[in-house]
C-alpha cells in the first residue's frame, strides 16, 4: 500500500545507500557535469548504445552506473533521505536516465537520424510514456572542437507533435568531457516522448561524440557548504516518486572547474 503517513515513511526505510564519486574535471562555474562514468559508488557506468544501435537505449535499475534498488511487491518507491556532502558548492540532481544514446558527430551537417529509436519507458512524471516534465540534455563523451555551431535535435513532444526542434548554441570553446547541457525545447513545449535526430549547423572543427539523454528531475540537493554534510529528509525533499525500474542516476552543477569529491548516502523508502 501506499505511504501516507509517517508510521509508514518510516517503516517503509530501507537502508541508505553509500554515495562516492571522487572529483572530476569540470568546464567550470555553472556548468553542469554527469556522474555517470565516474568511478565509485554506484560504479561507473557505459556509453549508452550508438544512436545507430537500434534498440537498447531504454536503461533501467539493473544497468551498470544506476542506483541499484528492487521494486517493490505493491506500493510505490520515494527518495526519502538525502545526507551528503560536496568538495566544491554547487547543486547534486537526482534523475531518472529514461533514454539515452552516443555517437553524434560534431563534424557532420546532415541530420543523423536515430534508428529505430522507439518511446520513452512509463517513467515521466505522471508514470506514464507521454513525456510529460521529461528533459532533453546533451551529454559529451568525446571533447568536440571550439568552432561555435547551432546544435539541433528533433523529437516528438508531450502531445505527440513529431518534427519539433530542441537547439543548444555550443560556444567557440570545447565541452569537456564528462559536461551535460540542457537543449532548449519548442516554445509551449513541456517535455519529450522521442528523439528522432541531432544536426549541428557547422563543422565544430574536431570530431566529438555527443550523446542524448533524456531526464525526469527526481530531487535537487544543494552543496552550500564544502566539505560538510547536509541531512534533508523526506519533507524537505518533498518525497519524490521513484517510479519502478527507474536507472537512478547524479548529475552536479559546478561553481569550479571541478565537482569535488562527492560523498555520503541516498535512502529510499517503499510502501
């Protein structure tokens, strides 16, 4: 059954899970940076498939890199607890990876078109597969040039309206490798159910790998203070659904041109 009330928030507990991401190179002040590939724990994970693949972008809780935890046998998952603590102030997110893909090129001016590229999984912010409140981030596993473009992705929005257009102005300066950047959507629009293709407007000048992830904000977490933890509980954090088989995943924004050693624990609690 559902938690509704505190006796079943705290029966619910399970046990916290260790978070430590050791620090990464950052591109710096207000940038954000993926933890997906750093070490610790979770582990690090992948690349997420070529956007040529086919199939197998849809990560779920038992890819590696993922939060791990098991659905429940009834009731609903939240994000009950946060305690941690940041080398660098900045802000920690929290997110569901709902789909993701690798391989864009920075170098190519034609459309690279997904294939088969599918829908998201009933993970949006009402549990279901329309893309509501689902974000659409950029993700750079290869460094690509420093020549300015226009980077654009097609997709299909909330409503299902297909040919919609998500641009990002990638400055005349390389991303480093490791940084995400939110694409801006439509005007009207309010999230993404699929992505059909990326063209970036001109050559970048070095070839880069630039993935796609599309994201459901589960929880912010604020590093005011280095070094020191900080304890939210499940009322401050506004108990956040965690629907079943989400790939949980942190994501940091950087006040330096580093993230920080990242450390502390995340506790979910079912019921």
């Amino acid at each position: 059954m559902a938690i509704t009330d505190l006796n079943g928030l705290i029966a619910g507990m399970l046990a916290p899970y260790p978070i430590f991401k050791p620090s990464a190179t950052s591109e710096g002040t207000g940038t954000w940076h993926s933890l997906w590939k750093v070490a610790g724990a979770p582990e690090a994970g992948a690349n997420p498939p070529l956007f040529s693949a086919g199939s197998g972008y849809v990560p779920n809780n038992t890819t590696l890199g993922c939060l791990p935890f098991t659905n429940p046998v009834g009731g609903n998952t939240h994000l009950a607890k946060s305690a941690i603590a940041g080398g660098t102030v900045g802000t920690l997110i929290v997110y569901d990876r709902l789909w993701a893909c690798s391989g864009f090129g920075t170098v190519i001016t034609t459309a690279q078109n997904v294939t088969t590229p599918g829908t998201i999984p009933s993970r949006d912010r009402n549990g279901a597969a329309l893309g509501a409140g689902v974000e659409l981030w950029g993700e750079v596993y290869t460094a690509p040039g420093a020549t300015a473009a226009t980077w654009t992705v097609s997709y299909t929005d909330q409503d299902g309206n297909t040919g919609q257009s998500a641009t990002y102005a990638h400055p005349a300066n390389a991303e480093s490798v490791g940084q995400m950047f939110r694409f801006n959507l439509a005007a009207g629009d309010t999230g993404v159910r699929a992505v059909a293709s990326f063209t970036a407007s001109v050559s970048s000048g070095t070839a880069g790998d630039i993935g796609i992830t599309l994201v459901r904000r589960i929880a912010e977490i604020p590093i005011m203070v280095a070094n020191v933890a900080q304890l939210f509980d499940a009322v401050a954090l506004g108990l956040p659904r965690i629907y079943d088989s989400s790939c949980l995943a942190l994501m940091v924004q950087c006040s330096t041109t580093n993230t920080g050693p990242i450390q502390g624990s995340l506790a979910l609690a079912q019921g």
